[in-house]
C-alpha cells in the first residue's frame, strides 16, 4: 500500500514542479512514507529520523517529512522540536504537499492529518519510476472498516471506501498500453469492495470487478491483495477459475489457529470457518497457492492455542507465511481490554517454531514443482547474478533461471530443476 501511494506522492510533487533524486545527498526534502503496525516499524523510523537530523546540521535547508500512518498516529510528538521533522502528513492529505512544503519553507512546521471519507486518489496517475516496467499496483479500497482488536489500520487510514470500477479499468488498461505486464488490485480487505448500494443489481463486488478487470485486459496478469477469510465468497474463487489470467494464489492472513484468540482478535471468523474456506479453494482451484500471516503470542494465547495454530498451518500446508510476534498498538482495543501478558521470551520460542514449521512446508511447496514446466512473468535480473533472471509464477512462487534470448517482461516456461525453501531454480525450455 506505501509502495503504492508512494507512487501518488511522487506524481503530485512533480505536478508541482519537483523531481526526483535517487541520490539522497542531492534531496532538498526527504519524504518518509511510515507504517505503524507494529512497534518495530515505527522504531526504524525514529532511528532514520535520528540519522537525518546529523545531516540537516550539514544542510540546514533540507525539509524533512513525516508522511503516513506513524503521521497519523503520532503528530504531536513528531511535531516537537527534538524529533527534527518539518511536515506531518497523514495518509488522505498528499494532495496538499505542496502547500504545506510552502508553509515549512518559512521556518513553521506544517502538518494535516485530516482523515478523508472520500479521498481515493482516483484521478492522479502514479509515476512509474522503474525503467524496467513488468508489474504494478493498482489500489481499489482504502481505509478499513473491521476492527481487529490489535489493529491500529483503522484509526490511521481511516474508514473504508471503494474507487469507482470505471477508473480502476482506465487505470489497469493504461498499465496495459503502458506495457505492463501484471497489476495487483490491492485494499487492506480486497473481499469488502462494493460501488453503489448493497442489493441493487447495478452494485458491484469484488467478484464481478475482478471478472471484469480480468475481462478487460487479457494479456496482462491479475492479482490480488489481501482477502479476508470472513469475506472470502466462492464467487471470487469461481471468477479466479474463469479467468486464466487471474493468478492462482490467494493471501489469506489467518492470524492463529486458536477460535478462542481469534475471537479475542476480533477476527468474525473460527477455525473450522477458515478450515472451510480453505476447502472450497481446494475444490474450486486445482492448482491455488495460499499464503497466510500469524501473530506469536496474542494475549492470553496458551501452549494448547500455540499448538492449534502449528496444527492448521500443518493442515493446510501454506506456501509461504509473513509470521510475526504481536505488537501491542496505542489505542487498539487490544490495548485497553487485554493484557499484554504472554512474556517476550515465550512470544519468541513460538515464533521461532512457527517459523521453523513454515520453512518445512515452504520447502515442501517448492519440492511440488520439481521436474515440472511452469510459467514464470521475468520481473528483472537476478540480485545474485546478471546472466540470471528472476520471476515468479502465477502461484507467486520465485523462480531464478539462466537469461539466455529472454527478456525482463516475457512470460517463459520454465522446467525446475532444484529449490531452495525461498526459490526455485530452473532453465528456459525454448
Ligand atoms: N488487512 C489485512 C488482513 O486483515 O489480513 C492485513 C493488514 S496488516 C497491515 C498486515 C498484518 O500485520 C496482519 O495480517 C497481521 O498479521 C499483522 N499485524 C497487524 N497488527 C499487528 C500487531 N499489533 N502485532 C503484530 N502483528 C500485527
Ligand atoms: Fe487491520 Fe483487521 Fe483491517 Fe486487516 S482487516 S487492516 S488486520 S483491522
């Protein structure tokens, strides 16, 4: 979603004249996009900002900004003399960078948090910087309106609110003439998106939007993120089959294995409800990958809760997991009615065998598609070397092949030859 309205900032500051830098000693401002979903992530930022106010004695004209949800959640303190910040700009009031930059240029501290009920950004095109332009964002809700009791996303990015489908088309298509490849439709709860009122035949869900975003660009590769599993409906997973270029792979965050902690979370949904959700995947798509996110040692989360997260994720066999120790957030409901009171050290031995676990079942996802031939969308060269491409498949596994005739942006079969737990390894078959 940064990376995303990081594009948006971009294109409403060269609209007014500024460009870019890649080089940061150059940069008269510094604009630092935040997320505070967990404490670490918000530390980084404070260590970042530590960094800059050294080199803003060097350069005592050089603006820095605080945009985001740490904007959101923290103007006052950031706003204070120490921290060394100029703007405070939260995640609905980009549009008005310009002027508060104005405003900061006088020496006065410039800040909007102002949450929006409408602001989607629908009409700014996001500046693409890549040269190299294979896969895009495009973003279809923001805000949220669940409350999972540990989340801090509704309070910093506001209520939720769907973009019209006719300019997510204009968007997608342009991609499209653009030379894109892929796009991602992305909101904090894919599944929730509706224009126009509930119950009206004209209304439109995520379902119908998807088949006809997929409808409407053929050659370019459709994803999706992030699915909620209350909300996930088999008509997504019907339009998914339809479609052959919807990828299949669905992130499905489950949070914990445990109905009792899930219901602590807020989640609206049990084991046995995901379990399901799982199994209509299964039997609607043949070959669907599904990642997951799990919080360690939500409040009161007991060994037997621990187990009965290591047992679901055993159950399903999830491709890959972004896995985390829970993170009290100011303001959550979680933080005002639960005690924080699984100890550190315990949140970590259940992490570290979450993680242990993932690697076991990533590693058995890789071993599937040993020998095989699959489809890989070359994103760019390889990190490790130049003669190699990196990609992905439309089960969004990595894959690293010899280059050889191919080029960034092609879609090559490719036969796997090994794999790593992250990466599978293989050779062009044309
Ligand atoms: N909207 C998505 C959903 O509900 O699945 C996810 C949004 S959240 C930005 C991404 C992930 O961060 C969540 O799925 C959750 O696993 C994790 N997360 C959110 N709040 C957290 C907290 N307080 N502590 C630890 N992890 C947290
Ligand atoms: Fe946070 Fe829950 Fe909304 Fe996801 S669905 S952003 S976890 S409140």
């Amino acid at each position: 979603m940064n990376v995303a309205d990081s594009k948006i900032v971009v294109s409403i500051m060269q609209e007014n004249g500024y460009a870019v830098t890649q080089e940061i000693r150059q940069a008269d401002i510094i604009l630092i996009n935040t997320c505070s979903v967990r404490e670490n992530a918000e530390r980084r930022i404070w260590n970042r900002l530590a960094a800059l106010k050294k080199t803003k004695e060097k350069k005592p004209d050089l603006l820095v900004g605080i945009i985001g949800c740490m904007a959101e959640r923290l103007k006052e303190k950031l706003l204070e003399d120490e921290a060394g910040v100029d703007l405070v700009v939260g995640p609905d009031a980009y549009r008005d960078l310009p002027h508060l930059i104005s405003t900061a240029l006088t020496g006065q501290k410039a800040v909007n948090v102002m949450l929006s009920r409408e602001e989607m950004y629908g009409d700014i095109s996001p500046v693409y910087q890549d040269t190299q332009k294979v896969s895009a964002f495009v973003t279809i809700m923001r805000g949220c309106n669940n409350r999972c009791s540990y989340c801090v996303v509704p309070f910093v990015r506001g209520i939720e609110r769907s973009k019209d489908p006719e300019m997510i088309l204009a968007d997608v298509q342009r991609l499209s003439r653009l030379g894109f490849k892929e796009v991602t439709l992305i909101g904090q709860n894919v599944d929730s998106y509706r224009w126009g009122n509930r119950g009206r035949k004209s209304s439109l869900d995520f379902a119908r939007l998807l088949d006809a975003v997929a409808a409407s660009v053929p050659n370019l590769r459709i994803r999706f993120s992030t699915s909620h599993p209350k909300d996930m409906s088999d008509a997504v997973l019907h339009t998914m089959a339809t479609h052959s270029n919807i990828c299949k792979h669905i992130h499905l965050p489950v949070q914990s294995g445990s109905t009792r902690i899930l219901k602590l979370m807020n989640r609206g949904y049990t084991r046995e409800w995901y379990m399901d959700r799982i199994s209509a995947i299964r039997s609607i798509l043949s070959e669907c990958s599904v990642t997951t996110d799990i919080i360690a040692g939500f409040c009161t989360e007991t060994e037997k809760d621990h187990q009965d997260t290591l047992s679901l994720m055993k159950w399903t066999g999830f491709d890959f997991a972004y896995m985390f120790k829970y993170s009290e957030r100011p303001g959550t409901k979680a933080a005002s009615d639960l005690e924080d009171d699984v100890p550190e050290a315990v949140k970590g031995s259940r992490l570290n065998e979450i993680i242990t676990l993932q690697n076991s079942l990533s590693v058995k996802s890789k071993s599937k598609d040993l020998n095989r031939v699959v489809e890989v969308l070359a994103e760019r060269r390889s990190k490790r070397s130049e003669k190699d491409l990196f990609g992905r498949t439309s089960q969004n596994k990595v894959v690293v092949f010899p280059k050889g005739i191919h080029s960034i942006g092609d879609l090559v079969k490719v036969k796997i030859n090994a794999h790593t737990a992250a990466t599978l390894i293989g050779e062009a078959q044309e």
